[in-house]
C-alpha cells in the first residue's frame, strides 16, 4: 500500500524544492532552453512526464505526485518537445553524479557503507558541486553552469564523458552518466523501500557555479581497468610523521586516548563520529596531519579508516571538518551531537539544532525505525525491531536523554 500525504509542512517544501530548481533553471529559463521535466513512475514500468516552463508550476507537479505516494525525479537537464529522449535535450545546464551507500533499495553494491564515507568521499573532490542532495540512500550530485551551453557545440559523447569521469572519480554509479538522466527532488521521499519511506533532503546548495572550460580535460574521458593496489597506500600530500608512537605523550584527555587504543566504546552511532572526536581533539592541540596519519595507521581508531575505499580522502575529509570545530569548547568537541552536525554554535556562541540531522543521529544511537502506518517507533533490541517507542513522547524523553 502506498504511503499517501507524507509532506506536512507544504510551504516548507515550496521553499525547498524552489530553491533547488532556481538554482538549476533559472538560467535555462531565462534563455528559453527548454523546460523542466518532472517525471514519476507509472504501473507500465516506465516513466509519465510533465512539463513546465516555470518553476512554480514545477514544484506544485513534484508536490502533487508525492502526495499521491510516488516517487518524484527531476531531468537534469531542461527539455525541448515535451518528450525525455537524449535527443530533446538541446542545452547543458549541468553535469551530474550518483553516489550510493550501503545496500538497502540498491540493485548493485555500493563502495561506501555508510553515509558519512560517501559523503566524505565527495568533499575530498577538488572541483565542488553545486548542488548535494541526499536520495534516502545516496547522494545526488550537480555541477552547474554559469551559463546553458548548446549540446550541439560540444557533443552527448563528449558531455557524458564528463559526468562518468565525475562519477568514477567519486566512487559512484558508473552507468548513470547519461545527459537525460533523472533525480530525485529534494522534499519529496524516497518509497523504494516501501515500508520505511525515506526523505530526500538538501545537503548543500551553495556550492559554487562553473563555467564549461573547467570540464573540458574530462571531455576525452575513458574509464582505466582496475589496477590492483593497496587500498591503504599513503597518499604524497601526507609527509613522513615525526611521533614518537607514545601516546601517553599525547595533549589529549584519557577518553580519547582511550578511544584511539580501543576504538568506539559506544559513546558515539558510529565509528566514523569517534574517528571525528578523536581527529577533532588532535587537530585542536595541534598534531599535524602526518601525525594524526601515522596514529590511524597504527592504532585500533584507524580501523574504518584502513579499510575504507579511499583512506587518504577520508582522513582529509575529517581532519578539514575538525578544524570547524576550533571555536568549541573541548567538552563540545567530544560532544556526540556536535560531532553529527545535529547541534551548531555559531560566532556569537548560539546554539542551533538542525532537525533532520538530530533525526539521524538519534534513528543511529537508538537503533530506531519508524513505521508510517502504525504511527510507532520500533526500537532494536539486538536481535529483532520490537514496539515500544510511541511517537508523541518517548522519543522527546529519549532526546532528552541524550542531550
């Protein structure tokens, strides 16, 4: 059965779904380059379209069909004669990339697990997107153009050249790259997994704008086969550590000393936010990057990080993100929400909570799952879900808890 109504708040989506396709669109539109598909799945196993040549009526089609219960995609492109072929796409607006983690609603394995290594992944790239969103079960990636660029000019060839290259350099779905291809609409949710509805959320979507000369060395792009390599090779940016491999020695507190001997003791979801503590606190008593390095090499902390699919990329990633940190106290620093990005100081020292983030955190450390039709929480007891969490107070008790 299809879950029906799952937006709540409509101006909320509005907002977003608005701003999403502003910043994809607004120039295609501008320059009549096409209009915006909205696309969703019918009983034949192939896709209905709608059209349209302002985002209003654009978001009010996404709404709509989500309301209805069916999962929402948008062309990334715009397109011309109201049909979806790769041929209807006369202009680029921008490039694209689909980056999976994990296994649930996946047809093919993923090489991230989990949503933090994903996501780290994608950071690590030097050429930023413009646009991240989060599909439920991976990432949604958009470079966009400063200005459409006529397909005619460069070429479908050359075009999706440029976003396997994309994809394959962050680890993504190879196969995906194609100029017609559809995403998610962020807002909306995810029913792929049709007992456990997923949002689909913003991730950032202020990254910056490019103009087409930045992608033309990946126009002749062609997929290397696989050399087989250590996984765990150092990376040149990473010079030779100087420590003493004491960690005594260390100007850290015994928790985290403690946690990088021993790994996660559980005071953190996962294993990727105690790698953020444990880095958080090294960077802010000022161990270099090598040095951080040659702790996750040798000690039990490093073990996601030697094992991960990009280690180097993932151990910048976090040791970039620590250094966001600076203006915390160091009770905050080891602080399990803080570390989730679920709670944020800004510069005059107020603190924010950010919503769907502090969901995630607490569906982790509570090992959560939420059934729409039963209006309950069922909580992980280490063998099976089992009821037991009402949805109007436990969970605010259990928040409570926590913070």
């Amino acid at each position: 059965m299809k879950s029906k109504n799952m937006i709540k708040d409509k101006q909320q989506f509005q907002k977003t779904a608005s701003q999403f396709f502003n910043i994809l669109f607004a120039e295609s539109l501008k320059k009549n380059c096409g209009e915006i598909s909205i696309e969703v799945p019918n009983e034949r196993k192939s896709m209905d379209q709608t059209y349209h040549n302002n985002v209003p009526s654009a978001v009010n089609a996404a709404y709509q069909f989500c309301q209805k219960g069916l999962d929402v995609y948008v062309g990334v492109n715009p397109r011309v004669g109201s049909r979806s072929l790769k041929t209807n796409i006369h202009w680029l607006a921008a490039f694209h990339a689909e980056v999976d983690y994990g296994r649930a609603g996946h047809n093919k394995e993923s090489t991230f697990d989990n949503y933090e290594d994903a996501l780290a992944g994608i950071m690590a790239n030097e050429i930023q997107p413009t646009l991240i969103n989060h599909s439920g079960g991976g990432f949604h990636c958009y470079w966009v153009l400063n200005d459409p660029v006529m397909v005619s000019e460069i070429g479908i060839k050359a075009i999706e050249g440029v976003n396997k290259a994309l994809i394959v350099k962050l680890k993504g779905n190879v196969g995906t790259q194609n100029i017609n291809r559809v995403l998610r609409v962020p807002g909306t949710f995810n029913f792929k997994i049709t007992q456990n509805p997923r949002p689909v959320t913003t991730v950032i979507d202020s990254g910056p704008k490019y103009d087409l000369d930045v992608f033309r060395p990946f126009m002749d792009f062609k997929s290397k086969s696989k050399d087989k390599k250590n996984p765990k090779a150092g990376s040149p940016d990473f010079h030779p550590s100087n420590w003493n491999n004491n960690i005594s020695s260390l100007p850290v507190s015994a928790k985290i000393q403690f946690l990088i001997v021993n790994g996660n003791d559980g005071s953190y979801p996962s294993r990727s936010e105690a790698d953020q503590a444990v880095i958080t606190a090294l960077v802010n008593k000022g161990i270099n990057d090598a040095d951080i390095k040659a702790i996750f090499d040798k000690h039990t902390i490093g073990e996601k990080y030697r094992g991960h699919a990009s280690p180097d990329d993932y151990l910048k990633y976090n040791i970039k993100k620590a250094k966001e940190f600076s203006h915390l106290t160091e009770e905050e620093r080891q602080d399990p929400l803080f570390i989730s990005g679920a709670l944020h100081k800004d510069n005059k020292d107020k603190y924010h909570l950010k919503i769907v983030l502090f969901q995630e955190f607490m569906n982790k450390k509570h090992m959560l799952k939420f059934l729409e039709k039963e209006r309950t929480f069922f909580r992980y007891n280490g063998q099976c879900y089992g009821e037991g969490i009402q949805r109007s107070n436990s969970l605010s008790d259990l928040a409570k808890r926590t913070v």
